[in-house]
C-alpha cells in the first residue's frame, strides 16, 4: 500500500504553500461587490442578478487535478479521473449546499494517446454530470509534451436557504459528519458519489448553516471550520465511525497509521463535515435520516483550537498538522 503513504506527505506540503499563497492572494484582490463569499471557503458565491434574493447568486467552484500530484494514471485511468474531476467539484457545490447547474472542463493533454484519453476521460465525467443534471458548457482542448492535467469548474445555484458556511459555526453547536472516514486511497478516494442531496437536505430542511466537505482529513478540515468561525471544537475521537477501508489498511500496515488516525488524517473521504444546534442534531442523529450514516463526532467550543476527547473524559490538544506528520513518521 505505498500509495496511501506516499500521497498524504506531497499533500500536506502542497497544502502548506496553497494556504500561505490564498492569504496573500486574498489581500491582493481584496473586496469586490460582485462577492457574497470570496476566497476561504469551498466555493465562491458570486452576486448574479437580484440582490434581495439568493436565487440572484451563483455558487462558483474550482478545482485542478495533474498527473502525478493528484492521481497516478496508470493506476487510476483516465475514465476514473474523469469522473472525479467533476466529483470533486460536485462534492465542493455540496460543501454550499448549491444545486450543480453547469461545468467547464479544461485539459491539457500528454502528447501520446491525446484522443484516447480525452475521449476516455469524459467516457467517465459525463454519466456522472448526467446523474446530477450538470450541463457541461465547454472548456478547453491542449495538448503538451507533459503529464495530463484537468480543471474543472463547476456552476451551482443556491435555494431559499442561503449557502452553508465554513464560518457560521456556534459555540455550543454539535458536530455531524455523514458517512465513515478513512482509507479513501483503496477506491472512495475516485469513486465517491458527491453528498449534494444530503447537504441540501440539511440545509434547507433541518436549518443547517454551518459545513464543508471533508478533503484533507477530518481533523484538519474541522480546525479550518473552527477558525473560520472563529471557534474552538472538541472532537469525542471515540465516535469518529471509522470506514472498513481504513480498518483494512492499518491491519495490513500493522506498524503504520492506526485506523483512527486515518479517519482522522487520510483525506479524500468527500463526506459532509457541519454543525448544528444540539437540538438539530439529536433529531438528525436519532431519524437518520440519509442512506449514509450522520454521526455526532463531538462539539464546537469558545476557547481556539481543536482537542481531542476519549471515551473516559480526558482531553488533550489536538495538532491536525502534527497529527498528518506523526502518522507519517510511523509509516514504514
Ligand atoms: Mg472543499
């Protein structure tokens, strides 16, 4: 399983650079009144017609996949990569809780085999864009001597409800996650169905403002949630519902990453992270109301940063970014 191990390190570096880059670039472009909600969160909600109503604003997202960096394509294949091309950006207009409407697919091609894999590549994005009713607008077509690369961006409207938001957690808040986590690298990681209809479910039905999709690890993703809100949280980790995948790595690793720490840690689970008022989220969790599961993983606090909770009460400091490392470190 070298790849499990190998692709969390090049992402925890490329994540470091990418945030130090989006603050600078945020300072750059500054405000703009055309932006409801700019760069930070999981997609852009662009002011697109009558302001009084939020059928007027569009819900934006992008995202890049390269050969190498992203995927391996001899492992992957240029079907599966197309599929999670879109994916992924289905999985983001989810994080806003918008209704996906049209997507641009762009892609630079190896010079050997263009017409195969471009052709294959859409054989895999376009049943998925048809299941969820993406019309694809355009895009466009290169071809280099270099490894393949696709960026998708993805158009979604949002409902009556208004956009979920990494920054609209409140203290006292329960925290849901949909699905199980951990161990994507086996398959879910390219084959995942984007929750679009859960967190539309959970927006427009149950009240929930507050969410994102869980990309980078469960620990990681809620401290970006927590921060962005201004918060603290605590996570019960004795709840996190480990997925059967993550179980199966770490018994064939048996010195590796324990299968919590993936939950926590492996990333590329594309599950529903949000809080709700414990109210909301006793309902939710006792109706169950979704074909994946929703489980409580613990609450949102005012004191800044994350911890960890065991099942006898004791607390300890949670470090995501040290939690990646040290699941690292013990990868032989
Ligand atoms: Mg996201």
């Amino acid at each position: 399983m070298r790849w499990g191990t190998w692709i969390p390190t090049v992402r925890v570096v490329a994540m470091s650079l990418e945030a130090e880059f989006v603050d600078w670039l945020k300072e750059q472009v500054g405000r703009h009144e055309a932006l409801c909600v700019g760069i930070g969160d999981d997609g852009a909600v662009v002011h697109w017609g009558d302001a009084d109503k939020h059928g007027g604003e569009a819900v934006v997202v992008a995202d890049l996949l390269a050969e190498g960096t992203h995927f391996v394509l001899d492992v992957l294949g240029p079907r599966r990569v197309g599929r999670k091309a879109l994916a992924v950006n289905l999985s983001d207009l989810a994080a806003m809780a918008a209704i996906p409407v049209a997507a641009t697919v762009s892609v630079l091609l190896p010079r050997m085999n263009a017409q195969w894999i471009a052709r294959e590549l859409f054989e895999g994005l376009l049943p998925l864009a048809r299941e969820f009713d993406v019309a694809i607008a355009g895009g466009d077509t290169n071809t280099w001597n270099g490894p393949l690369v696709i960026d998708v961006t993805a158009w979604g409207r949002l409902t009556p409800s208004g956009p979920l938001l990494r920054s609209a957690a409140q203290v006292g808040d329960r925290i849901l996650v949909t699905g199980r986590l951990g161990g994507s690298i086996l398959g879910r990681h390219a084959d995942f169905q984007p929750r679009i209809d859960e967190a539309l479910a959970l927006r427009t039905e149950y009240g929930i403002a507050a969410g994102m999709d869980i990309s980078d690890g469960l620990a990681l993703d809620l401290s970006r949630l927590a921060t962005a809100s201004g918060v603290g949280a605590i996570l019960d980790v004795d709840h996190v519902p480990v997925h059967d995948d993550a179980h199966r790595l770490s018994a064939d690793t048996s010195q590796g990453p324990s299968a919590l720490q993936r939950a926590l840690a492996d990333g590329e689970d594309f599950e529903l992270l949000v809080t709700a008022p414990p109210d909301v989220a006793a309902t939710l969790t006792a109706r169950s109301p979704f074909a994946v599961p929703l489980t409580d993983v613990g609450e949102i606090v005012a004191a800044a940063g994350l911890s960890e909770r065991r099942g006898d009460g004791s607390l300890r400091p949670l470090n995501p970014t040290g939690y990646l490392h040290e699941a690292e470190d013990r990868t032989p």
